[in-house]
C-alpha cells in the first residue's frame, strides 16, 4: 500500500515535467538529420554544425511546449540562444587560436627564439628549402624590442594614469580642469594609433632633429594610446570604493595622500591592475607607431635610446610583405606565424600576470 502511495506521489510531482533525457535525444536526432541535410547540399562541418543548431532549439522547444506548456518552452528557448549567441562567439576566439597554434608551432625553435634576421638571405632561405634543413633566422631582436618598447610605454604611461584617475576621483570637484581632462581623455580614447605616431615622430624631431626614430620614441607613441585606458579604468575602480572605508580612516585622523595610498588604492587594485594590463594588450600588437617611430631593424638592439629596433609586429609586417626569399615564401611565412604565436602568447602571459598582481595585494577579508 506504501509503495503504491509513493508511485502515486511521484507521479504527481513529476507530471508534466520533461525527462531529463529527453533533450539528449532530440539532440541526438538533430546531429544526424543535419548531418543528411548537409550531405544532401554538399556536406560541409561549419554547415552542418549551424543547421545542427538550428533543429535542436525548434526541435527542444517544441518537446518543451508538448510536455510543460508555452511558458516554459519560451523559457527553454531563450536559454538555447544565450547558450548559442556564447558558442557563436566563442568560435571565431577558437579558430584564431587553433590557426596560429597549427601554423605557428613548426616554426618555435631554440634559433627562432635566440637568433636575429641578421645575414639571413634569400639564398639562406632557398638553400634550406632546397636541402630539407630548418628554417634559418628568427625574431630574438623583435622579442627584445617588443619588451623594451612596452615596458618604457608602461613606466611613462601608467603613473600619468593613475595620478589623473586619483585626481578625478579623489580631488576633483568638477571645474574646468577636471572637465578639461575629461574631454581629453575621450578624445584620445579614439585616435587611430597611426596619429600617435605621428605625434610623436614630430615631438623628437622638433626637439632632436628629423629622422630621430629610436625604441623611447615608439614608447612615448604607445603612452598616448595607453594613458587613456589606464585613466579611464583606473577611474571606474575607485568610484566603486565605499566612502565609508575613506570616512572611517579619515575619522582616525589619517590624511588623505595616505587614505588613497593605504585604503582606497588597494582596495581596488584587481580593477587597475586588470585595466593596465588591457592598456598593454591595446597596445602590444600595434604596427602602424612602430614603423613611423622606430623603423625595422634585422639585428639585435638593446639600446632603446638609439638606433633602430624591430618589434614583433612589425616583423610579422615584413615577413609577409617583402619575404626574405621572394621565389620561396614558406620560410617567411613559417617565421610570421611563430611570431604570431609568440605575441599571443605574451598577451594571455600578462593577463595571468595581472590575475596573480590582483590576487596578491589584494584587501584581505576576514568572516
């Protein structure tokens, strides 16, 4: 009798609900309708995967409006195409990766990583295609400039930065010159890089000469691009602290230079340390300022104030457009993609360095 009044009960409490298999199968029966469908039109996996998609959210929600009613299906249904709108973004992130991993990872090597373009030919490149030896050549120089030039445009950009976002925040009430900076940093928000260059290849010659192109001069046009990332989430982060943790250190009688430096600044240093780094990613893959500013360079220079440097996107800028070898590509191409790689990987590096900069002098919370 118990036994029967317990089927009963969960048979009450389970009517008109969905099997939890039952999504399983319709997504089953939709991978193989749209793979016939795809066959049918000349089978293509991009292809079969959208149409795939598209019968399993009809195919779902109709299941969904048979079983549990309309207001559930339209539940189900706006669930299926957030899940979907994030898969159909996800996918270009994922073939970029996929790509450059594919094409870029024959290319790393102990020469690619420690040696220059310097005394590499198209006589280099042909000889080694033409004896199955390794590819010569490799952006040990473009490595090198690359950090050089980001870490000057970070010393000179992010304190400007960050002084301009605490002033805003902290000291600003509002008048001209606060509205002023306002105004400026929204403009510079959205310059193309290639004016920054521009500016800055024109500020050293006025000051040192036409043709002044060195590694500092490439920083200064990336601070410009920088400053304006860095002030604007800098300033975000700090409106996001309580006042009251300000009102209770300023009720212990400490000053407000040491509340910002002590309380406030800490408090928000994941949101700045996250914004400085997007500041550096915005600015690690540009082409245009490098070449107005520091030329190209095949050898290696450690001098950032003199001379000439090569970054890595500008090598990957070179490497396709004027190939070592003209009549043999691959070699230059093999180069471009490792260096793409390269500077992927420096960008996802500076994202878990921020994550552990964050994690690390971040408040500590107590239960």
């Amino acid at each position: 009798m118990s036994s029967a009044l317990l089927k009963t009960r969960r048979s009450q409490l389970t009517k008109g609900r969905l099997p939890g298999y039952a999504i399983w199968v319709v997504l089953g029966a939709a991978v193989v309708l749209a793979a016939a469908v795809s066959a049918l039109i000349g089978f293509d996996v991009v292809v079969w995967a959208l149409i795939a998609a598209v019968f399993f959210v009809v195919g779902a929600t109709l299941v969904t409006a048979a079983a549990e009613g309309s207001r559930k299906a339209a539940d189900s249904l706006m669930t299926y195409l957030v899940y979907g709108s994030f898969v159909i973004a996800l996918l270009p992130l994922l073939s970029v990766i996929w790509t450059v991993l594919e094409r870029g990872l024959p290319g790393l090597s102990y020469d690619f990583f420690f040696t220059s373009m310097n005394g590499v030919t198209g006589a280099t490149d042909n000889a080694s295609a033409e004896n199955g030896t390794p590819v010569l050549g490799g952006a040990y120089h473009a490595i090198v400039g690359t950090l050089q030039i980001t870490l000057w445009a970070s010393l000179v950009s992010v304190p400007i930065g960050l002084l301009a976002a605490v002033y805003l925040v902290e000291y600003g009430r509002g008048g001209a010159l606060d509205r002023a900076i306002t105004f400026f940093v929204d403009v510079m928000t959205g310059i193309p890089s290639i004016v920054a260059g521009l500016f800055a290849a024109a500020l050293f010659a006025l000051l040192f000469g036409p043709g002044t192109r060195t590694g500092f001069v490439a920083s200064v046009a990336l601070s410009v691009l920088m400053i304006p990332v860095v002030v604007r989430s800098t300033e975000e982060m700090l409106k996001i602290v309580p006042n009251e943790l300000r009102e209770a250190s300023y009720a212990l009688g400490v000053r407000k230079w040491r509340t910002i430096v002590k309380v406030v600044v800490p408090t928000a240093i994941s949101g700045i340390a996250s914004g400085v780094t997007l500041a550096i990613a915005r600015v690690v893959g540009e082409t245009a300022p490098i070449l107005v500013t520091a030329g190209f360079a095949s050898s290696i220079n450690l001098n950032v104030f003199g001379g000439w440097m090569s970054t890595l996107p500008t090598f990957i800028y070179y490497q396709i457009l004027t190939p070592t070898s003209p009549t043999n590509i691959d070699a230059s191409t093999q180069r471009a993609w490792a260096a793409a790689l390269i500077l992927i990987i420096m960008v996802m590096l500076l994202n878990v360095v921020a994550r552990l900069v964050a994690k690390i002098f971040a408040p500590r919370t107590s239960r």
